[in-house]
C-alpha cells in the first residue's frame, strides 16, 4: 500500500491529499498532514473523491444513443469517426456558426482542459459558447476589468493581520469561500476572532459560519447588497472618513464616484436592506476607522442583478478608506505567475458586442441566453458540445432548455456521468477524474493567502476507456484533419505554458514536479498594487467607470421598485449545505444521509404561520417563470421575506445515475429567470438569488 501525494480539485484551495494505493487502485483519500500550506486540512466533499473515482455509475466507455433511446458501448476510433463526419457535413452546409459548446465548472480546476478547448473550438470557428462561469463569477471579471483595468485582479482580504473582516454573501463553513484560496477559511477566521478581530457576514440567513468563535450575521434582504455598500461609501465622504490622499494618487473620478452614492444615503439603504439606517452609519465607522480593515464576497452576492456594480462598490469602500493595497487591507496575491494581471489587460467598452439580444459582454453568451440560442439563433444550432457540465439542471429554463436540447442534430457530452443533460445526448465521452490525471493548482492562482503551486501526477491509471478532456478533443481535432496534440505522440508533454508561467516567479515545472508538496511562494506584498497590477491606461483606479452609466441608471430604477414592493413580498435565495457540491455530487450515497435525501424549501416560521403553513407540508412554490412543489422545512435563522432552497437537484429523469434518481429532489432552477433580461447586462452573469416567489399549500 503507498501513499501518494496530490491535491483536491473540488474548489480554489486545492487542499493537499494523500492517496491510498494498493495493487494499482484508489482505496482511499486521506488528508496530508505535512503538506507546507493546507497542513492537514480537507473537507468531507474532498475526500468523498475516491468515491466518485470508484462509482459503479461512472462512464467508463464511449456510448452511442440507438435509434430505441438506449445507449450502446461503441469504439473511441468509432465514435470519433461518426463524430467527425457529423461535423464536417455540418460545417460544409451551415459553417461554424451552426455549432455551439457548453463549459461547465470543473474545467476551471484542470490545468489542460482549457487551452484543448481553446484550441478545438478556434480551429472549428466556434463563437457560440456558454459556460458555468456566468452563473456564479462573470461579474467579478467584468467588475475588475473596468475597475483595475484587467480581469485578473481580484484583491483578497489580508485574514492573517487584518482587525475587521467583512464577508458578503458567503458562508465560508459549507463553501469554504470563492476568490479566496485558503484551505481552512473558518479555523483562519478563528484566528483573526482570538486575536481580536471583528468579523462580520452580511446574508439572509444567520449561517453556520456565524457564532462567538467566528464572527457575526448582519441579516440584509437578498439583491440589495449593492444599496448598502453604496450607503457606506457615502457615509464615509459625508463624515470625513475617506483617505483623500490616497484617492489624490491612485484614483480617477472620484467625483463621480461621490455624485454616484450621494444619491443612496443611509435611511435610503435602511428602506431596502432591512438594516437600521443607525447601524449603517456605525458600520461606516467601524470599518472606516479600524486600523486595518478588508472585505470579501461570493455568489450570494454575484448572483443578484447588480453584482458587478456590488464587486465595484466592494472595492471602492476598500480605496476609499485606505484599505486597499495595506496590511491586514485587501492586496493582490500574484502566485506563481506575477503577468497575470498583463494578460488580463482590457477595456470594457471594446469588449461589448450589438446581438439579437441587445448589448452583450464579448466572450462566453449568457447560460439563461441557451434555451433561446439553441432553437431561435440567426443560424439554428446542429451540434452542440458538453464539456464537464450539466445545464439541464444548472441553468434557469429546464423545461424550455430540455426541449432546445432535443432539437438540436448532434450532441456530444464529455463527462464522468451521464447526468441529466447526458441523458439528452446522442454520444458520452468518459472523461477523467482528478485522481486519474496529472495536473497543476492553477485555479487559485491571483488568489491564494498563502501563494504557492503544486503539480500532482495521475496517481493512478484511468480506468477501463476513461480519457482526459484534451485527448478527447484532440482525437476528435486528427479526425477532422486539424491541427492536433496527438500530432507530436500518444503523450505528448502538455505541460510547456506552465513551465513558462512558473519562470516568472523564479522556479519551473521541473523543481515543482520534483517536490513532495510543491513549492511555496514568496508570502502576500502590500506596496505594488498600484505601480504592477493596476493595468487602466492612466495606471490609476477607475472610481467610476463610464462604462458602467446604463448600469447606474439601471441601479436607481431597481431601487424604486424596491422600495414599492410590499413588505410580505418572499425572495428566493440559494441554500448551500454540506451536502451538495453542483449536481456532480448528487450520486454520492454518503451525502444521502437521513433527513438530506430531498431539498425542502426553508421558511422562517413567522413567515409559514402567516400563510396557514405547518412543516412538513407539501407546498408549490412560484415565480414568474416556473414552479415547483417541496416540503416546506423551517429555519428561523432566515430573515423574515427570505425562502430558500438548495440547486443541483432535480433528477427524477436521469436513470445513468441512479443514487441522484432515488433521491431527485426537485430543480431549484426552474423558479429562475431565463432569456433576455435575466442577467446582468455589464457582466452576462444570472440573476439567481432574491427571486420574487409565493408560496402557498397543495
């Protein structure tokens, strides 16, 4: 039996593992205790890997859909042959255009998958993709790009030195936070609270993070955290508690910038968070006047209407009060490629493009924007790619997105399962999983509070046909006749633009792979933000970017209809649970423990006993675009108005996954918007959380 080191690719922190081998097999996962930067940390999702690697579910050979529905083992030469020659007839009649791609999240968390997409789609001319990205994170690169001038730069909160930490929309207890790598989030929050800090989580719900060890709930109504961060800004110029002489240096339009948040003092915040216009005014000064002070914030908040405006405003409090590029303030962590905030380099206003749909952010189209492309683009789509993601149960629309899906020629999925999207494919491609390839923590990288890289080789041999992502691509590229990596060998170095990345940080590929753990990197460095990642043309921070003029206009209208709304109106929000990572996990039988077998619908009990409700009941729940029906579960550490249910469910059509169909829960996601005008125009990021919803008894 051997233990070999190699790191979690579940989320950010890449936690450090070790792997139990015995007879070439995976027997188990193990946390590594002397690994330099995660010491010993790990999560119950991480370790569950072995699970997933060993499932009996997993595909493990290229499948054909038959002409009954049923799915047929075929040959990897055969499906990329049938594959090829589908495309290739596609492409002759209808061009490039005719073809889309999906990209779903865990292609983040491999260092070869990305490029292999780039690489495949670029030489087809694909330009209609979508990815996971603009459900959970599109804001914070639109927001930094305006901002900083690069989509790469996303100061973090200095946890170890700082005397205030404000976290929004995140409960680092469950998911162990985003844009933030740090392999124990809460155990590093205790530190900060022992040694004296404030901490303080802003959500609609009291989570688990918040108790006497780790800091404290100040409830605020789901969607409006962009009223409250600008109530705070605007205290802090009205009490004389900005740093005039850092704004003076570093920042332009300040101005407007101070026109902007005149315009949404305390009491008006007060009429749409639902926090006392008293408490802000002393929260500006609590953050204002502490010596060192930071801010952090996820999907919670990225998944509003406004959230780029939200990320904007979040950093804005940080420049004003000096915080930015300070000790225990928020700096930029560099990590093992210090050019990153070069190639990240951009101007919003060029990255705009004029589509059907309106004004569009260049890149990826809008998940919501799917159901609607699929079927009614200027050119109907023929063949669509999946690549390690589930947009049947991800994206808003089921119903609308389940049916474009089936309209379309040619579907290839490249997945570990065949989840609920694969069920509507015409070919499975059996991917990896992260113990059965070589690989790098990329993911973290700009993000990391403690910044070093690690390369982890496949500790393990893939199992029966299971390929990684780039030579599937690859195999399909030589079948087309493109240009491919498969071209230089059955296995051929992939690893060469790492290599170059790590020499900008003074260490290669070569000392990385040679190191038991990696290599850590030189700590966090306030004092060149402003001279090195500031990427804008002048080298100064944006206050108010021009760009963003639609989108203030935007922000006053939203405002209004919010402070007409009536005061018994329910707002949707996500509710994330130890129990759920996205719908990958759905199929661990672990996770399926007594009492988390479905995802009730959580009220407050105030609110359930206004409406006649009892727990335990069976309720239908609606918005304007969808309903389900749950059980109603209790949960008075909600704030009254606020509901919640937890995404990733909803299986009851997907057989390849049987754990996931014995226990499908119902799609959170088909209460959401869907099409235009669900999302947010700045960034393409969805509007998921604070959704209008009635709940009443079946």
């Amino acid at each position: 039996m051997t233990e070999i080191p190699t790191f979690c690719r579940v989320c950010e922190p890449a936690c450090g593992l070790l792997a139990v081998v015995e007879d070439g097999e995976l027997r188990r996962l193990k946390p590594d205790r002397e690994h330099p930067v995660t010491r010993g940390f790990s999560c119950h999702k991480g370790l569950a890997g072995d699970t997933i690697h060993r499932d009996p579910d997993r595909l493990d050979h290229p499948l054909r859909r038959g002409s009954d529905g049923s799915f047929e083992r075929i040959s990897w030469d055969a499906a990329a042959g049938e594959i090829a020659a589908k495309l290739r007839t596609i492409l002759d009649e209808d061009g490039p255009d005719a073809i889309a791609a999906y990209v779903g999240n865990p292609t983040a968390f491999n260092t070869l998958a990305g490029p292999a997409l780039g690489s495949f789609l670029g030489q087809l001319g694909v330009r209609r993709t979508f990815n996971s990205g603009t459900q959970d994170c599109a804001n914070k690169f639109a927001g930094a790009e305006a901002i900083f001038g690069s989509s790469t730069v996303h100061p973090i909160p200095d946890i170890r030195n700082t005397d205030v930490l404000w976290i929004f929309g995140e409960n680092p207890r469950v998911s162990h936070m985003s844009f933030l790598a740090v392999a124990d989030p809460v155990g590093e929050i205790r530190a900060a609270v022992k040694r004296g800090a404030t901490v303080r989580y802003f959500n609609p719900r009291r989570i688990e993070t918040g108790d006497a060890a780790t800091g404290s709930v100040t409830w605020i109504r789901p969607d409006t955290d962009v009223y409250l961060l600008a109530a705070l800004v605007q205290e802090c110029f009205a009490e004389g508690l900005v740093r005039e002489d850092v704004l003076r240096e570093h920042g332009s339009r300040v101005d407007e910038l101070r026109a902007f948040v005149a315009g949404y003092p305390a009491e008006r915040a007060a009429a749409v968070t639902g926090i006392p216009a008293d408490e802000i005014r002393r929260l500006a000064h609590e953050f204002a006047e502490a010596p060192r002070a930071s801010l952090h914030m996820s999907t919670g908040v990225n998944m509003g209407r406004q959230g780029t405006l939200a990320y904007w405003l979040l950093h804005m409090l940080s420049l004003v009060t000096g915080n930015l590029d300070a000790v225990g303030g928020n700096i930029h962590s560099r990590g093992f490629y210090p050019k990153a905030a070069r190639s990240g380099r951009g101007r919003p206003e060029e990255k705009v493009v004029e589509t059907r749909y309106g004004r569009l952010r260049r890149g990826p189209l809008p998940g919501n924007l799917m159901a609607d492309d699929l079927r009614e683009g200027s050119t109907p789509v023929r063949a669509l790619f999946v690549i390690a993601g589930n947009p049947v149960l991800s994206i808003g629309g089921e119903e609308a997105l389940r049916k474009a899906i089936e309209g379309v020629e040619l579907v290839v999925c490249i997945d570990l399962y065949r989840n609920a999207t694969g069920e509507l494919a015409h070919y499975l491609l059996p991917s990896t999983d992260m113990f059965e390839r070589p690989d790098v923590n990329i993911t973290g990288l700009g993000l990391q509070l403690v910044p070093y890289v690690q390369y982890t080789d496949a500790v393990v041999a893939p199992r029966e046909e299971r390929r990684e992502e780039w030579w599937i691509l690859a195999r399909l590229e030589q079948e087309l006749g493109l240009k491919s990596a498969l071209d230089r060998g059955d296995a051929p170095e992939m690893f060469g633009r790492i290599d170059h990345m790590m020499s900008d940080a003074g260490t290669s590929l070569e000392a990385v792979r040679a190191s038991r753990h990696g290599v850590v990197l030189p700590p966090l460095e306030p004092g060149r933000f402003y001279s090195d990642s500031v990427q804008t043309d002048d080298g100064r921070v944006d206050c108010c970017p021009s760009f963003f003029a639609e989108a203030l206009e935007r922000c006053e209208t939203i405002c209004r209809e919010l402070e007409a709304e009536g005061a018994d109106r329910l707002k949707l929000i996500s509710w994330r649970t130890p129990y759920m990572h996205n719908s990958w996990y759905h199929n661990v039988e672990a996770l399926k423990r007594p009492g988390r077998q479905e995802n009730p619908l959580a009220m407050c009990t105030e609110d359930a006993r206004k409406r006649g409700l009892e727990e335990g009941d069976r309720i239908r729940c609606a918005s304007a675009w969808g309903a389900v029906e749950a059980t109603i579960a209790f949960d008075d550490e909600l704030m009254p108005g606020v509901v919640a249910m937890t995404h990733g469910w909803g299986n009851a059509q997907t057989p390849g996954m049987r754990v996931a169909r014995r226990h499908p829960g119902v799609n959170a996601n088909a209460l959401l918007p869907s099409g235009p005008a669900s999302f947010d125009p700045l960034s393409s990021q969805a509007f998921m959380t604070g959704i209008p919803v009635d709940v009443e008894r079946r």
